[in-house]
C-alpha cells in the first residue's frame, strides 16, 4: 500500500514536469516583463534539477507538508482539507444512491433473468452510465432548475443544492453495480441450498432476502469499493458543471495552471483514497466471507 | 465448437443483447457508408446558414459554423468508434502481454508489473487522461494512447488471473516441467482460455473508451478540430443547449445509445459464452 | 418566480407578519464569472477577474470614467510641471484604509516602491517602469517623477494595478497580500470579507467609506466555469449577474423580459499573430495577402451576431490614440495576386494555433482556415490549452517557437495607445511581449518618439503612422473584431457599472425585488 503511494507521487512528479508549459509565464500574464518571470521560477524553486524538486517534495510530504499552491499561494493541503467535504459529500451520496439504485435493480433483473423485466431493469440502470456525466448534469438541470423550478441550479448553499449533482454522480456507477447484483444473484439463486429453500416451500421473497440477497452481496461490496475511485475522479466533471468547488476542480484547474506542488497533491490525495477505499473493501469482505481471509493474502 | 453453438443460441433468445448488436452493426454501417449516406461534407461551412434548427435540408440542424450536423455525425462514428475499437486494441494487446508475463514469470517480475498496474489503476481513468493528453498534447492518436493506457490494468489483471488459472492446472505444471514450450501452452492454453473474459471486458470497455474521450474534449482536451469526433460535438454543442438544443442532442444521444448498446452485448454476450463464469 | 411564490405563501401562512417584509431576504448580489479571481494584489494581477474585485476594494489616484476622461480618485487634482517630467498630486485627506491606516502621501510612496522594487517581482511591475521616482511633499502632496516625459503618464495611473494598498498590510503580509480575505486591505467602498477559492468571494459594504457608500451590503463573487450552467443559473434566478456570455444565446437573452443585458465596447480586440521571423511570414506581402483573404464581416455577422465589431485599426476605439483606418478590405483576388507575386502562386501549408480560452477562438480559426483555403491557403488547426500556447509566448528566440499563425488577445489594460502598441510590436530579440517578433524599424522609431510626447496632437499623428504601417503596409497581424464586453442581469438589478476595460463593478448598483 505505501509502495503503490510512493510509485504514484514518482509517477506523478515525472508525469507532472514532462507537461509543457511553465507556471510563470502563466502566473504572470501577457504584459509582464521577462525579469518577472525569471524571479518567479527562482522563487518558487523550478530552477532546481528534478531529483532535489522530488526530493524536497517527498521529505515534504512525509511530515505531511505538500508545499504551497503556485497559483493560489496557500499550503496545498489546507486548501485539499477545505474542498474535501464537498467532495466527499457527492462521491459518498453518489455510492450510496448507486448502491441502492444498482442493487434493486439487480434484483429484479436476476429475479426476471431474460424475461422483459430483466431488460428493462438493465437498461434502465445503464442509461445513465452510458452518457457523459458533464451532459447528463446539464440535463437534469435543464429539467429540473430551469423548467420546473424544484432544485437549484449550482451552487452549495443548502443541501438540496446537492441533489443534481449526487445523481449525476450516482448515473456512473449504478449501472456497473446493477449487473454485479443481477449476475451476482444468478450466481446464488442458481445455487443448491437456495432451489432447496424454494422447494421447503419459503416465500420467495424470504428467499431472495435472506438466503439470495444475503450472499450476493459479497461481489457487490467490492465493486462498490472499487467504483469508490472512479466516482472520486468523476467528480472532476460533475463539480465543473455544478460549480462546485471540490477537489476534482481542484485538480484540473491545477494541471491546467501547471500549479506542481497542487497537482501532486491532489493527485496523491485522489490515490490515497483509492487505496484506503480498497484496502478497507478487502478487510470488510473478509469480514463478510470468512472463506476469503486465508484465500486472498 | 458445441459450446460456441450453445452460446449463440443463448445470445439469441437474449433480445435485449440481440438488439443492442443491431444499433452496433447499424453505427458500423453509418460510419463505412458515411460519404453515401451523409448529405454534406463533415467539414462543409456555410456560415451564413449556422444555428438552424431541423429542416428537410439539414435533418438535425446546423452547428455555429453552419455545417450539417447529421453529416458529421455520420462521419463522426468513424472517428469515434475508431478511437473506441482502436485504444481497446492497444490496451488489450498491452495488457494481455503485460498480464501473460507476470503469469508465467511469476516472482519478482510479476510483483513488479502488477503493483504498477495498481498504481494506475490508483490514478482513475479519466485524471490520467488528463495528464497524459496535457503532457502529449491533443488529437487523435493521443487521445488513443490515453484511454489505452487507462484500459491496461483491467486487461492485465484480467488476463493474468485467468493464465495463473490454467498454469496451476496439474497436467500443464507436468507439460512445463517436461520442457514443453513456452509459446505452445500459452497460445495452446492460456489464450483460448482468456479469449472469453477478454472479448467480454473488451465489449464493456469499448463503451468506457468513448465516455472517456467524451470528457477529454469536455475538458478542451480532445481531439482536434474540425474532426467531427461525438464528444468535441458535445461538448462545443453544450453550449448552445439552450440555443441550438440540437448540436447538444444530437451527439449526446449517440454517445448514449452507442456506449449503451455496448454494455448490453458485452453483458449478453457473458451471460451467453459462459454463464457459470465468475462474473467481474 | 416559484420561489417568490413560495415565500410569498409563507408570509400569508404567517400571518402578515412584518418580518416578512424585512424577509426581503438580503440586499446582497450575486455575480457568476468563469473564473474566480486569482489574486486581489493589484501590483500583481493580471485578469479581468480579478481587476473588477480590485476596483470593488481599492481606489487610484485618478480613474477613467465612463466616458475614458480622467477624473480624480484619492487624488483631488494633480498637474504636470513645465518640465513633462514632474506630476503633482493633491491627495484627499481624512481617507483611511479598511484597517485603520491613514491614507496619505507616504502610502502612495510606498505603493510605488512596492511594484517597482525588482526583488519583489510583482507581475506589473514592467508598467511602471517610466517612474524614476516618488518624492513625498507634505502629507497630502506627493510628487510622482519621471525618467523621460511620458505621454501616457494619466493612462497609467488610471490602471488597475495603480490602486493603492495600505502599507501597513502590505508590508506586514508581503508576496501573501491580497491572496486571502485577511490580507486585502484597501481604502474602496467595498471590504473582502470571506473568500473561498472557486467557491464565493464575499464582499461587504465598507461602512466607513470616504465617498459615496454603497448601495448593496453585499457582492457575491461566485465562479461558473461552464457557460451553460452560467445561463441557466441566470435564466432560473439562481444568480444576479453573469459575464461571458455565448453568442449562441444572446439573441435570446436579449428577448427575454426577466434580463437585461449590456453590451461596451471593450478595449480588446481579437487578432490572428505572425511568426515573422519564420516563411513565409517573414514577407510582408505574405501577410497582407492573409488579410486581404478573409472576409471579416460574413464570419463575425454569423459567429458572432451582435458580439464583436470588425476592426477599423489596431487599436479599438476606446483607446487614447488610436486611428480610425477603416475594416481591412475582403480582396480575394489581390490575396491570390500578393501571394503570386511572393513565389507562392498554388499557396502554401500552415497551421493556424488557437486556444478555447478566447470566446470563439476555435470557431474563429476555422472559418479563417475556411477562407485561406480559398485562396490556395492550407492552414492546419491546431488547438492547444492555454498553458501549453502561453509556453510559446515568453523569452524564446525565434527558431525554438514553433508557432506560424496564432490567436491573440490584446486588450491594452491602460487604455492608451503605448501600452498598446510598445510591448507588443516593437523590436525584441526574444518574444517577451512581441510574441510574433514584428519587426520594423520606422514603427519602432515612430512608437518611441510618441512615447516622449506629450503633446496629444503631436503624439497622436505619430501613432497614426505607426498604426498605418503594422496594420496595411507591413501588417503585424491580423485584426479580427473589437470586443463587446456582455453583461447578463436580472431585470432587477440596477445601476450596474460596466467599463470599457471589460469590468463590471457594482459600487452603485442595488437590486429592486418587486
């Protein structure tokens, strides 16, 4: 896990200086003069060779100092810490949305395995993950802000102002969630204790609750897991449209002004997640399936 | 070859999948066809004829620069399942190399190559595209390599799970500790082995691959102009939504039903090629 | 409207209780832009962003009003010595910046010595570079000196980057003023009172304030970077004002009876640049043959109804000094003549870059590239992000910029023909401002001369040569459109300033909620 960190700040770093382009000239606008743009490169240490910029970056970042914003001229991390919450407040209302959105209509479909319902059910849950989320925003507020006047348009004042963009979020992976579920259940209802169930005579709906349900919801909670990444970085996206301003705006607006020290710092904050998430997706279906503990070190 | 026939019955009693190979074949068509079908020219201005809505003469209107916009729609497909079917075909090809080596190296050359597929696969999809797109500059063939690089990972871990499958296999372990060769039990065992989970993530991923491109041009980072690519359509036709709504419409449906279309055939065609696989 | 609905329904369920009148929930506006501001260190800005915060925050010692004369700021009158080279100014007393310093002769010393300090590196410093020096006179005197007699003297001290900070903060906060809420202390009619980065910048009324207090408590900054999101956060009321405005949809905002739009003519202007020092280019005859193919009036007639006015000179006309020289005339044939009479008779390859930075900049290069084609021309698009265009734009020789024709925006930020000639067309080894390296030695002559003269009658026939010559004879460009800067408002917003500098400012603007 920390390996994977350290080779994505490498990654990063070299990804970073291989863009073109300078942050000064940026930074200084079309009619500064050529001494204000050499001071500002001395400043902020771009005339150094690459390895003591990695450096000074790595030792940085260990004592948790990711440096300060070229652009904005704040420590990187406070100004990551401050746009979090927004962040996390859309990736997390978007899994759970799609959590609950997938997983009922993975049910049903299986429930209805390649009867009309099962087709439905699945188009239906990957209509939205099969447009661009930056569209399917813009629709919903077309559809919502503009002609019925219920939600508002940008913004995060309140927290109905995060309603669009949590189910724009949610579009991405409801889809992905949906056919784990449906397959998923498959899997299960094809199984023997579940046909013996049936044949005891239990309701099926018992059977699809507690016996069918029950165990598909393995696979389900790791590709939850794994969308927990993907639905961070759809972020990037869904906060432009929305005007929101989290970390994935954050980090765009960074490579966009070629501000390094911001763009390893979301980048690595981006990652770290994703592998904390992963991690935590491991030990909790370790958790939930005791079979997997020794199977999957 | 009976388990193929199996499966295509399968698939067929499948409308939903049979269908969406339809839309798929018919977007195919359009984009071979489209200098016969397609009434002007993708790049033909006519600025003094821009911002029209549908007419008989422009079935879906006109775009800012007054060119018709179901022409470059047409001529669009060729560029955007181009970009589709061409990073998949790289990444794949990567990936499966990347996947087969660490699979029968095993060891310290697997650690490598699979703990740098985790560290791409730490930078999500479409943050590494911007990078890479950022560092390489716009256009098609970067475009390209930037969705490729972003399918890598899924195809290597893919393809090295189901290899290690087959090499623990004990009649192969024998066969490799006989000397057989190395190209004969992979290309004999481990490929017709991966073909079916490969062809079905492939599917999946050709959909992902537009989506992706689609916000590389959201972001100013796509292709280049004038090429009518579906998701520099989109995203210049956004903002005419309220304008123009179709220059936005138009190519954002056929994003929709495309990548769509995708999902459901690689979601059929798993369930029909082998329904008791583990699903992923 | 639903939700004027739905708060009126709320006060009858209350009863006609009075507080619902003062409900009337804020005199506050909110303003959407593209982009937040980067920086409200005015020594230091460097976009239009941030420049309409500043002039929210800070005062001058003289401005420009709406009619670009100058009138007096924090300065109650200045004048020039015999010798053009020595401006007084009589500063208004009993001025305080927001954090209680006094605002006096000392202060205006220090902000000059400020920008002008080179180890400080402030983006604007090269703007003031005529100032030899600053003399303190008495406490409401200050003497401004410069090195030679500068005829656009006015000009810059009615720029944006002339407001004066308070000395204390400045000192105290460094390379750091202006970047944050705390650190942004001016003697303007507004105060910064909260600033989250894209999020909203909060300004409240400066109580306190020497003039003409403001009407609204409140401004709202709070960036939009996607412009249909822009339009429709303007359309469902979920936002006061909005800049940048697309084309596409001003027709119908113009209809619309719950928004009033405002259109200036703006300082900037739109032009196609050259890498003169690269072939073909380095021909003037090349160039003009560019020129005389494109038909301005039919691409920005269509791309850009109502947006743009073609170009009549290098400079718009809002510009001190500028010359009228008429649209540059649609020749196809004379384009195909100039380019055969160059050795380039069956036309010749070229790549157009251009950015979506600026308003229509891709559309624009490929109805242009449309035009060459026309005339024999194959001109290639070549789209790049802003940073990865601004690399090419900055201390390179020739030969390592890649460029041949490029986009670019010109907006001479102090209004006044010098800064909007001198950096950008004269000589430069490197291209530090003059990114296209236009060379020609009777426009340099001709542009440093008018800079030493102060005389406006005399200057301006220098400039008008000058502009004759990078326009017609040996073109430095191509001129595309003069800007409208467009402002979209509610209906009941009033009041609003709009300048010719493309800013909007809401000094005395208020919102009328009826």
């Amino acid at each position: 896990m920390f390996l994977a960190l350290l080779g994505t700040s490498l990654l990063v770093f070299l990804m970073i200086h291989m863009i073109p382009g300078d942050p000064a000239l940026l930074l200084a606008g079309l009619e500064a003069g050529p001494e204000v743009v050499e001071q500002m490169r001395r400043d902020l240490g771009l005339d150094r060779p690459l390895y003591e910029q990695y450096w000074n970056f790595l030792s940085g970042a260990l004592r948790g100092d990711f440096g300060t914003s070229i652009r904005m001229r704040i420590p990187v991390l406070e100004e990551i810490m401050a746009r979090v919450p927004y962040t996390l407040t859309i990736a997390l209302g978007g899994t759970i949305l799609a959590t609950i959105f997938g997983v009922v209509t993975g049910v049903i479909a299986a429930m209805y395995h390649n009867r009309f319902w099962d087709g439905v059910m699945m188009v239906m849950a990957l209509l939205a993950a099969s447009t661009p989320s930056y569209w399917l925003g813009l629709m919903l507020m077309l559809v919502f802000s503009l002609s019925l006047g219920w939600l508002p348009s940008i913004g995060i004042r309140t927290p109905v102002h995060y309603v669009l963009p949590i189910i724009t979020l949610a579009g991405q992976s409801a889809g992905i969630i949906s056919r784990m579920t449906r397959s998923a259940m498959l899997d299960v209802l094809g199984q023997d204790y579940v046909r013996a169930a049936r044949a005891r005579g239990m309701k099926e709906r018992v059977v699809i609750v507690r016996h069918a349900l029950q165990n598909a919801l393995i696979p389900v909670i790791s590709i939850v897991g794994l969308r927990f990444g993907n639905l961070l970085a759809g972020t990037v996206l869904v906060e432009s449209v929305f005007a929101i301003p989290g970390v994935g705006r954050l980090l765009v607006d960074a490579v966009l002004w070629r501000d390094y020290p911001m763009i390893q710092g979301t980048m690595l904050f981006v990652a770290s997640v994703f592998v904390v998430v992963n991690t935590a997706t491991d030990l909790l279906y370790g958790v939930v399936d005791p079979r997997i503990r020794v199977s999957r070190s | 070859m009976k388990k193929t026939s199996e499966g295509l019955l399968r698939f067929r009693r499948n409308k939903v999948a049979v269908a969406s190979a339809f839309v798929i074949l018919g977007f195919i068509i359009m984009a071979t066809l489209a200098p016969v079908i397609a009434p002007y020219g993708p790049l033909e201005q006519d600025l003094v004829n821009n911002y029209l809505g549908p007419s008989l003469d422009h079935l879906l209107g006109t775009d800012e620069l007054g060119r018709d916009i179901a022409s470059r729609l047409c001529y669009g497909a060729r560029i955007s399942l181009g970009i589709a079917f061409s990073s998949v075909l790289v990444g794949v090809m990567i990936g499966a190399v990347l996947g087969l080596v660490a699979a029968y190296k095993r060891g310290i050359v697997d650690s490598v190559i699979m703990r740098f597929m985790d560290v791409l696969l730490a930078l999500p999809g479409i943050l590494l595209g911007i990078t890479i797109v950022v560092v390489l500059g716009n256009g098609v063939v970067n475009t390209v390599i930037a969705v490729a690089i972003f399918s890598v990972p899924t195809f290597a871990r893919l393809v090295r799970g189901s290899a290690l499958q087959v090499l623990e296999l004990d009649y192969i372990v024998a066969s490799r500790a006989v000397g057989a060769s190395a190209s004969r039990i992979i290309f004999g065992h481990v490929v017709p082995n991966a073909l079916t989970p490969l062809v079905v993530q492939s599917t999946l991923q050709l959909g992902v691959a537009i989506l992706i491109a689609s916000g590389l041009s959201f972001l100013g980072l796509g292709v280049q102009p004038p090429n009518p690519e579906w998701g520099a359509m989109l995203s210049k036709g956004r903002e005419l939504v309220r304008s123009t709504p179709v220059a936005a419409f138009a190519p954002g449906m056929a994003i929709t039903l495309v990548v769509l279309s995708f999902s459901l055939l690689g979601d059929g065609l798993r369930d029909a090629l082998d329904p008791t696989m583990k699903r992923r | 409207m639903r939700r004027n609905l739905t708060v009126g329904a709320l006060c009858l369920a209350a009863g006609f209780s009075l507080s619902c009148t003062e409900e009337e929930p804020r005199n506050s506006l909110i303003f959407a832009s593209s982009a937040d501001a980067t920086t409200l260190d005015p020594h230091n800005t460097t976009d239009s962003q941030s420049d309409q915060v500043i002039w929210m925050l800070f005062n001058a010692l003289i401005r420009y009003d709406e009619n670009m004369q100058f009138v007096p700021d924090l300065a109650e009158s200045w004048s020039s010595a015999d010798d053009n080279v020595t401006w007084t100014f009589h500063l208004r007393s009993g001025v305080k910046f927001q954090d209680g310093t006094p605002f006096d002769a000392q202060a205006v010393k220090a902000n000059f010595d400020r920008v002008l300090d080179p180890d400080q590196g402030h983006n604007r410093r090269s703007l003031f570079l005529p100032i030899e020096s600053v003399d303190v006179v008495d406490e409401h005197t200050v003497n401004i000196v410069t090195e030679y007699p500068f005829g656009a003297f006015e000009p810059m001290m009615a720029h944006v980057s002339a407001v004066i900070v308070s000395p204390a903060a400045a000192e105290k906060f460094g390379k750091d003023f202006g970047y944050s809420a705390d650190t942004t202390v001016g003697t303007g009619p507004y105060k910064v009172v909260s600033w989250r980065k894209d999020l909203e910048l909060i300004l409240e009324r400066n109580d306190d304030y020497w003039g003409e207090k403001g009407k609204l408590e409140t401004v709202i900054y709070r960036p939009i970077p996607e412009a249909a999101s822009r339009i429709i956060a303007l359309e469902s009321g979920d936002v006061d004002v909005i800049t940048h405005v697309p084309p596409a949809d001003l027709p119908r905002l113009e209809e619309d009876p719950n928004i009033t739009m405002t259109k200036t003519l703006s300082i900037g202007a739109q032009q196609f640049r050259f890498h003169c020092k690269r072939k073909p280019y380095d021909d003037p005859r090349i160039r003009q043959a560019i020129a005389y193919a494109i038909d301005r009036r039919v691409i920005l007639e269509n791309l850009m109804p109502g947006m743009v006015e073609p170009s009549t000179g290098p400079l718009t006309p809002r510009i001190r000094g500028r010359a009228d020289l008429g649209e540059f005339p649609y020749d196809p044939d004379k384009a195909r003549a100039l380019l055969a009479e160059a050795g380039y008779p069956d036309g010749f390859e070229t790549t157009i870059s251009t950015t979506s930075r600026y308003n229509m900049g891709v559309e624009l290069a490929q109805a242009v590239a449309a035009q060459l084609a026309e005339v024999g021309i194959d001109a290639k698009i070549d789209v790049l992000e802003w940073g990865s265009l601004r690399q090419y734009w900055g201390g390179l020789l020739p030969e390592d910029c890649p460029l041949e024709i490029f986009i670019m925006g010109a907006g001479a930020s102090s209004a006044d023909a010098d800064w909007g000639l001198r950096p950008i067309f004269t000589t430069q080894e490197r291209n530090e401002n003059n990114y296209g390296y236009y060379s020609n030695a009777e426009f340099d002559d001709l542009i440093l001369k008018a800079m030493r003269e102060v005389d406006t009658e005399k200057r301006n026939a220098l400039y008008h040569r000058a502009q004759e010559i990078v326009y017609f004879e040996d073109p430095g460009a191509i001129w595309m459109y003069d800007n409208y800067h467009v402002v979209g408002a509610r209906a009941t917003v009033h009041d609003l300033t709009t300048s010719p500098l493309g800013l909007v400012t809401f000094e005395r603007a208020f919102i009328d909620r009826r």
